[in-house]
C-alpha cells in the first residue's frame, strides 16, 4: 500500500468530498493519539468553521499556531474564524500575518480585503483585492470583490470594466453577472442590467439577491408583472418583509391600489416596526380619504428607504406642542409640487397663534411669500431664532384636531403686478378671442414614475380639432424640444419664464391648463385656476380614488387612465369635455 494513505490524508479525502463526519472522526482519531499534530488540529478547525461551530473552531486553529506559529494557512483560517465572530481587526491582523510569512499567497490577500471592507476601509480592501490579482490574474473572486468595492464607492464604470474582465475569463460565472447587471442599472443601461441579471438569476436561481435586483430593475423599465414574478419567487427563497412590500408596490405601481395592503400587513407580521411597509400603508390610507390613520404613519416616512431626514440643527422639532405667540419654521421637503400644495397650512398655523417662516426653494420663494399665514421666507437653513420647526408635510398630523379637513380656501398662491408685467400683452397679441388654454406634457425625468405619469406631446394631437383654441405650452426641460412636431402648434413664451412666479404669472392669463401630474397642477390649482390632470393609472396617493375632482383643488379636475401607459382615452375624454366648454366672448375682461 502506497506511503500516502495515511490516516490524515484519508480524512482529507472525506473532507474534500463532503464527507464531514468522516472526515471529523478522522482528524479527532489523529489528535487523540498524537495531541500535538498541527495539521489534524488545522483541518478540524476549518471543519468546524465550516460546520458554523466557531468558537470550537478557533480554539484549535490557535492550539495549531501555538505549535506552528509560522503556518500560513492556519493563519489565514484563523482569520475567517476571526471575521466569522465578528473580529474584524483581528481577522485583518490574521491575514496580514498570513501574507507576511507567504507573500504569494493570494487567497490570503482576497481574504484579507474581504476583513477591510467590513472595518469600512475601502481604498485598503482594494489594495488587497489588487494584490491578489497580481499574484493570481485568475482569480474570480478576487476581481468580483474588487468591482463590489469599486461599486460601493459609487465607481461603477470602474467596477463593470472589472466585471467584465472577470466574465472574459468565467463567462458562467454568476457573481460577475450579478455585479455587472447592478453597475450597469446605477449607470442608467437598465435593458442590459435586466439581461446581466437574468442570467445570473439562470445560472444560480437559487440566489436571493439576484432575483431581488432583478425584480427593481424590471421595475424601472416599467415591467411591473415580471418584477412581481421575480419578488415573488425571492420569497420561496426567503421569507422577507422587504420583498412583501415590493410584491405590494409592483401591484401598486400597475394600479392595483386594492390589492396592495396585504402584503404591507404581511410585511409587518413579520417586522412591526418595518418602516417601508408602513409608509406605503400610509400612503393606501391617504389615498382612501383615512387621514387620521394616514398621516399618522406617514411620520414613519423618515425611516423609510425613499427618504432622507430632514435636520435643522440647533432648533426643536415641533411634535404638537402649543405654539401661540411662538416662532416656527415651516421647512419645505420633496419637490415643488408638494411644497405649492402643503404651504397652505401655513394658515392653519397662524390661527393657532404661531409666527410662521417658510424655508423653501428660491424658485418658489416670492410665492410663498404672499401665502397668507407665512410671514417670511427664507432659502437657507437659519441657524437660530425659532422655538420649533418642523416639515412641511407633518402639519396635518399635528393641527389634526385643530383642523382635521383638508383646508382649500382658494386661491392662496397670488401673483405680483410687477410680476404679472408684460404677460396680458404678449397673451392677448396671440390668442386674440380665442379660449387660452396652457398645456404641460411631461415632468422631471428623475420622477420615479415619470415613464407613466408623463406622455409625450403627440399623444395630445387629437385635441387639435378643437375650434377657437389658442394653446400655450407651460412646459419646461428637455420635453420642450418635442414642440416643433406638435399638430396643436402651441405658443412658446417659456423663454420669458425664469421661475414659478413667472409661470404663475403665464398661467393668469389662461382660461384654463392641462397638465399631467406635474407641480403646474397644484400651481394651478393653488391659483384657484381651471386645471385639468391627466393621471396615469398608477396616480399618485394625493388624487385618492375612484373621483374626478379634489378635495385639495377645487377648480381641478381629474382625467385617469385605465389602462397604464393608454393615454388614447383619456386625451379623447378631455377633447369631449373641451367642446362644450365656456366660449371665449364670455371671459371676463381682465385687468
């Protein structure tokens, strides 16, 4: 019988087929009889690692690196053991003393870039990644750590060029896929990120993150019943509360606002506090008119994913504490479209006896200055000089029992003469006697669902038939590029427009706007002017159900899909409704 069928290489045989008791049995027959045998003592330490036994594992790793203390191996080991019960620095220590004693040993330094990575030292994890590269070129892991590095540190044309190195070496290498179909989403190529991805979910489809990520890029590219799919098969996977409200957002997302709060409740039978699923319950319940339960929850917001806190150092957060002849600041969040229609409270705040400033953006900041109740506005955070402060869209959680309605006394935007200038002119010289009629098509790109909440300017061709209409564009941004195509061939005085004062000024002049979903409707509407919001079927909560007007705007009118993405009904609804409208010799006369 050949000299190498000893008892430690037939335990290293089990070992390495999987066959752990053997294999045990083995290394603790060889211990038993010879108690100082490193390498017994090395491999029984790695299969109880293995095993998840960690305490027991580290116990003889060191008895084997009090024998052999120039073992490198064992000292690499012994720092996954290290990093397995949480110390990372001495787990970095490990592997240092491991590369220090062999200075080719690769896994050595993959292994201690993994340990600096949780110590947060990215730029020395990268080092060690790099060096593990330059000792071995073909090392996977290695150079899919290294783009995982590069990615967490927002690198992320760096960490796919890294990835694709990796996959011109492994092409079925799933780690690789998985990383680059997530650099390729953070980079805006969603159609290949969801390609990457679905080929990581065929090669390990039992990989929970890949069918996660998977399910969020399908999201953004508005394939809402495949992500469903894909949440829901991560959940036979693992049964996680997020992945429960992911399920619920795809159906929100599609306009299955009826089927979504189940899986909110499922979400919180498994974490109460779980801060997504009680925001977007929140959301269910503004959406249903249930204001009291609503915004309640919605202070929840801050901990949720979406949102970043709002800080205002050196000043109280105000959480309903009597405020008569007390000094708030009013503390704008989102976008302009919330701040325009949660500024009116600033009414409500006055009545109970506070001072109100208003922190907000500069482009609205001369027309918050003339809401009633705001009595100065401010674009930078003061540092002092108010008892509390608070966000804007609280107020209504808090002034709740003193004013549980939704307060619409209209107008409370109002636009300066000296603002309000050379608009009638340059107005009156285009549309003569004709209706005048303002339109917005799209909003900000960067909107989460601006894919469906806006359309594009052709799609409003139909209304051109319409007789004695004079339109004029209100739009903004790069969707101004689509005017020179339109059938509605509307006036472009947008060049005039510097900020929402301007607009506001515009908009005075009309008869009436059409807009989508887009902060001109609460501008609009906040104007006390005729408005008209064309929704898409997954409408934001703020339009709540099943009606076609609202109670934050009296003067709108709502217009909604029932189809997402299906603008051709409600376009040709809107055209209905233009055709009887008031003709324009019975406008009032304007000043």
């Amino acid at each position: 019988m050949p000299d190498t069928v000893t008892p430690l290489n037939i335990a290293l045989d089990h070992h390495r087929a999987g066959r752990l008791d053997h294999a045990e049995a083995g290394y603790r027959g060889i211990i038993e009889a010879h108690p100082g045998h490193v390498e017994a003592l090395h491999y029984l330490g790695v299969l109880l690692h293995q095993r998840g036994q960690h305490d027991s594992a580290a116990g003889l790793l060191d008895r084997a690196l009090e024998l052999s203390p120039d073992f490198a191996a064992c000292w690499s080991n012994r720092g996954l053991v290290a990093a397995a019960l949480g110390d990372a620095p001495f787990a970095v220590d490990c592997h240092e003393r491991a590369l220090a004693l062999d200075p080719s040993f690769a896994n050595a330094a993959n292994n201690l870039g993994v340990a600096l990575q949780r110590l947060g030292r990215e730029g020395d994890a990268l080092d060690a990644y790099r060096r593990a590269l330059g000792l071995q070129p073909n090392f996977i892991d290695a150079r899919t750590n290294l783009g995982a590095t590069l990615a967490k540190l927002g690198r992320h044309e760096e960490a796919l060029a890294v990835y694709r190195e990796a996959l011109a070496r492994d092409l079925a290498n799933p780690s690789a896929h998985f990383g680059a179909g997530n650099a390729l989403r953070e980079l805006g190529h969603f159609d290949d990120a969801i390609q990457s991805l679905q080929r990581a979910v065929e090669l390990a489809p039992g990989h929970f993150e890949s069918r996660v990520n998977l399910g969020t890029t399908l999201g953004r590219r508005g394939r809402f019943v495949e992500a469903e799919a894909q949440y829901r098969h991560a959940l036979t996977l693992r049964d996680d509360p997020q992945i429960h409200v992911c399920v619920g957002a795809a159906l929100g997302a599609r306009g299955r606002f009826h089927d979504e709060e189940a899986h909110y409740r499922h979400a919180l039978t498994l974490d109460a506090d779980h801060a997504d699923a009680q925001h977007n319950l929140a959301l269910l319940h503004l959406r249903r008119g249930e204001f009291a339960e609503g915004w309640a929850l919605y202070e929840k917001r801050w901990q949720a994913s979406k949102y970043a806190p709002i800080e205002v150092p050196g000043i109280v957060e105000w959480k309903g504490e009597p405020i008569a002849g007390r000094k708030l600041l009013l503390v704008g969040e989102q976008g302009h479209g919330d701040q325009l229609q949660f500024v009116r409270y600033a009414a409500v705040l006055e009545r109970m006896g506070a001072t109100v400033d208003a922190l907000v953006p500069r482009n609205i900041a001369e027309l918050v200055s003339g809401v009633r109740g705001v009595d100065r506005v401010v674009t930078d955070k003061p540092p002092h000089g108010y008892d509390f402060w608070t966000p804007m869209m609280s107020v209504p959680y808090r002034v709740a029992s003193f004013e549980p309605r939704v307060p619409a006394e209209i107008p409370y935007l109002h636009v300066s003469a000296a603002r309000i200038g050379e608009w009638p002119r340059r107005v009156a010289e285009r549309a003569g006697t004709r209706r005048r009629v303002g339109i917005v098509w799209a909003g900000s790109p960067s909107f989460a669902n601006d894919r469906f909440r806006s359309m594009p300017l052709a799609a409003l061709d139909a209304l051109a038939g319409v007789p004695e209409i004079a339109w004029f564009s209100l739009q903004k941004g790069a969707a101004r590029a689509q005017l020179g195509g339109s059938a509605l061939k509307p006036f472009d005085l947008t060049d005039h427009v510097e900020d929402f004062a301007d607009t506001a000024a515009l908009v005075e002049q009309l008869d009436l706007v059409i807009t989508v979903d887009t902060s001109v409707a609460h501008l609009a509407g906040a104007l006390g002017k005729p408005v008209w919001v064309l929704l898409p079927a997954n409408y934001d909560w703020r339009w709540m159900l099943d009606r076609d007007d609202s109670p934050w705007y009296p003067t709108m009118r709502l217009f909604r899909q029932t189809t997402l993405g299906d603008w051709a009904p409600v376009v040709e609804s809107v055209r209905a409704a233009l055709i009887p409208s008031v003709p324009a010799s019975a406008r009032p006369n304007r000043a």
